[in-house]
C-alpha cells in the first residue's frame, strides 16, 4: 500500500483508540447501523487494531441484538465535525452475553451498571421520567457487541480538494486504495 494510505490507515486507528480513551473526542459517540433499516448511537467501549475489532455494550433485549442475531452485519459510523471527517467501519457482529467476555466488560465499571437492570425491556411503555423499576443487577441483561472489521471507508471533506479511500481487510492487513469523493 502506498505511504500515503497507510497513513490515512493508521491516522483512522488512531482516531478510533481516541474514541474508546477520551470522552471528548469525536470517536466516542458512534452511530451503530443495522439491518432494520436502524440505526442509534452508542459509545465505543473496546477497540483491538489487528485485525481491528471493535465493541460496544448494550442490553440484550434491545431490538438492535434482535437486528444482529438475523443479520450480523453492521457499520459503525463516525463523524468528526472539527476535522469534517466521517469514517465508516463495516463488518459483521458477535453477540456476546452471559459468556467470559460478557463477564469480564461487565466487571470493567466504566459503565452504570443500573442501565441494564431495569425490570422492563427497553423500549417498553414507561412513565414520563424513563426510570422504570430496577430487577437485579443487571448482568442477565448485559451484552457485548463486537464488530470484526472488513472495510474502511474514509472521507475528508476539504476546500483544497475532497479526498476519500477504501480499506479492506486481507489475510495481511488491509488493502487500501483512493476513490472518487
Ligand atoms: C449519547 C448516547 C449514547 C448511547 N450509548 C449507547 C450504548 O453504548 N449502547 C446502547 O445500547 N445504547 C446506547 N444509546 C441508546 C441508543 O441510541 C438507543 O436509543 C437504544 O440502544 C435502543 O436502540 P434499539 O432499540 O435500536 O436497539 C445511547 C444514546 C445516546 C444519545
């Protein structure tokens, strides 16, 4: 791949680990799109660089895990307003709940754990405050999403020119190439 995608590839995994580190950034707060159409923003939790994979946690009775389980693909996207960067990660998602990685994000606490005990599944009919009453502590509800990466797709908006290119994932590493903006 030439020098300069490369650099592009490593400035979007470099972005994406902001994402999960800092709360400020841009990278924090994904839109998460699924066969429905849907689409909702979540907060990326976990990133591994290679091959890229990236989580977020979720309650297992929203309608997005339902999404998932029929058709595993998905994409997240991301748009820095400040850069006028947009990054969309395709792949397929791994449900996982109640296993060794459920157990071990759930424990990790940079979460409210609250947010997954509630008595009545997300989405149900609530009073006005939303809080809904509490049933154990939530770990039966909790689950990760993890997202195995296949493409990259890039866009820089600019006044000196647009620029946009392609990763895909490949037995090693990602092959990249530039495309028309
Ligand atoms: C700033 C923000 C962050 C959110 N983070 C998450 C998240 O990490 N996980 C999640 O399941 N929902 C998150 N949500 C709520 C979702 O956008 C969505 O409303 C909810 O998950 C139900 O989606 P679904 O019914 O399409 O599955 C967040 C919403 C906002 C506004």
């Amino acid at each position: 791949m030439e020098q300069a995608l490369t650099a592009v590839l490593e400035q979007c995994l470099d972005d994406l680990e902001a994402g999960v580190l800092e709360r400020g950034s841009a990278y924090r707060w994904p839109a998460l799109a699924t066969a429905g159409p849907a689409a909702r923003v979540v907060v990326l939790r976990e990133l591994r660089r290679a091959p890229l994979r990236l989580s977020v946690y979720t309650d297992v009775r929203t309608a997005k895990v339902e999404q998932l389980r029929t058709d595993p693909r998905a994409e997240l996207l991301f748009f820095d307003r400040d850069s006028l960067r947009q990054l969309r990660v395709a792949g397929r998602v791994t449900v996982h709940h109640g296993d060794d990685v459920a157990r071990q994000a759930w424990g990790d606490r940079s979460h409210l754990q609250e947010d997954y005990a509630r008595l009545f599944p997300p989405g149900s009919p609530s009073d006005a405050d939303g809080a809904g009453a509490l049933s154990g502590d939530g770990f039966d509800n909790f689950a990760v999403l993890r997202l195995d990466a296949e493409s990259l797709d890039w866009l820089q908006l600019s006044r000196e020119g647009h620029r946009r290119a392609r990763f895909h994932a490949a037995e090693a590493g990602w092959d990249g190439s530039w495309v028309v903006p």
